[in-house]
C-alpha cells in the first residue's frame, strides 16, 4: 500500500495537520513527509468539507503554482498529487511537470477531463462526491455498494470510450462525502469488493468523523487511532493508496501489513 500525505494550502481545511498558509513553511513540511518515506504528496488549495466554499481557478493556482516550482527543484523520489476540481488548474499544473491528479466529482463534465487526461496521460483519482454534499445532506440509496459500483463503471466507461486509458483510472469511494454513518461503515467493511472490481483504489477516511456510532465516545484527539485501523484494515482488503495526515505511523502500518501478507 502507498500511503498520500496531505497538504492544504486552504485555510477553511477541517484538519489542522498539513495547513498552511505559508508556501515555505508548506514546503518544509513536504520536505519531512519525503524525508519518512510519503509515496504521493497530495496538494490541495480548495476544502471540500460540507457546505464548502468554491475556489475558483485563479485562487487555486496562486497558492499552488509558487508551492510546485519550489517542490520541482526537490531531489526525490515521491509523487506529486494535485487535488482539484478544475480541468483549467490540472492543465496548468501539468504545463509544471504534474502528472498525478485527485478529483472529488458527481459524475458530470468527465469530457473535458478526459480530453486532459488522455492527452497528459496523468493518472487520476475519481472520488465520489454526491450533488447532498454540498447542501449538507446524504445521498439517499438502498445498496450504496452498488450505487458506487455502477457510478464508477459508467464513469469509467466514459472516460475509457473517450480514450483514456483504465489503467491511468483510480476509484474512491469518498468516505464521508453525503453518505450516511450506515454507508460508510458498509464501504469500508467491503473495500475488497471495489478492488476487485477495479483493481485501483484510493480511501481517504483520515481523522473524519465519518460514523457516530463508531465515534461515540471518542474524543478528537483520538481520532488519527481510529485512521490508523482504517489504513491497516484498507491495506487488508488491497487498497492501493491511503490518504491520510500523519504519514509517519500510517506508513508503519501499511509495512506491517505487506510484510504479514508477504510472509
């Protein structure tokens, strides 16, 4: 398992962990997250927490522009991930050298993106974002599995008709994104049944609060503990990529787990 650290260069991110407002003090930091093995640095300048506020493109590329140019004279081995919405900040952060993008999406304006994916032949992360998010609400569904199975097979086939190749695509099934503690129990119970399906797939589940009955009782500080199961039990299941805020025991963990599978 690969395990993605986290920076926010937006000030309204939940998590205190990996926000900056300072370019260099965020640099820095990756330098650490590099320093103890994070495999994808995953760089983002828009939350996209309940109710969140949009960015548009020109904000997004101010803060991440100065950040890449500074990453790019780096000697390392570790990924740069952009986390965006935007087509036109992906196409410009690609101009950089960028080759690895995240997308939370509902399924709409996948034209546009395939056109810059094909055409970089980046990798990318699709990350399932219901339209309730945004109002602060849940997704409504009887088999959320299924639900995410056939929103991603069309997705997918979408991008895939539109000749993107599916080995660039990588799936997550957007742990707290509009889904009920219910559903997000479900998802995380049977990752191996994404895997299977689409062999590539990411779970961004760290420090949320994504289940009131697992999170009664437990207070904020504990939280990264309950992260750190969830990175073990993804990497069980054979979850590719992790993404969390405290890299450093995240990355313990996930080299438990290969090497207990290995061995």
């Amino acid at each position: 398992m690969k395990i993605m650290g986290i920076i926010n260069l937006s000030e309204d991110s939940f998590c205190e962990t990996g926000k900056f407002s300072n370019n260099n003090d965020a640099v820095k930091y990756a330098e650490y997250l590099i320093s103890i093995g994070c495999d994808i640095i995953d760089l983002g300048a828009e939350s996209t927490q309940q109710g969140f506020d949009e960015k548009n493109s020109e904000e997004q590329l101010d803060k991440l522009i100065p950040f890449i140019n500074q990453f790019n004279k780096i000697k390392k081995q570790t990924i740069l991930s952009i986390d965006t919405r935007s087509v036109r900040v992906m196409e410009e952060c690609g101009k950089l050298g960028v080759s690895f993008f995240n997308t939370i999406t509902t399924g709409e304006g996948m034209s546009n993106l395939a056109g810059f994916i094909k055409h970089s032949n980046s990798e990318i992360i699709l990350t399932h974002m219901p339209v309730e998010h945004k109002e602060s609400k849940n997704l409504i569904t009887s088999d959320i599995i299924n639900y995410l199975i056939s929103f991603f097979s069309k997705t997918r086939e979408e991008l895939i008709s539109k000749g993107v190749s599916g080995e660039k695509i990588i799936i997550d099934p957007g742990i707290g994104f509009g889904k009920s503690g219910s559903d997000n129990l479900k998802i995380l119970s049977n990752l191996d049944i994404f895997v299977q399906q689409f062999e590539r797939v990411c779970i961004g589940v760290s420090n949320k609060k994504y289940s009131s009955k697992v999170f009664e009782g437990i207070k904020e500080k504990d939280y990264p503990l309950v992260t750190l199961i969830n990175t073990a039990l993804s990497g069980y299941q054979g979850v590719e990529i992790a993404r969390v805020h405290d890299v450093g025991v995240n990355k313990d963990a996930s080299e438990v787990v290969k090497a207990t599978l290995n061995s």
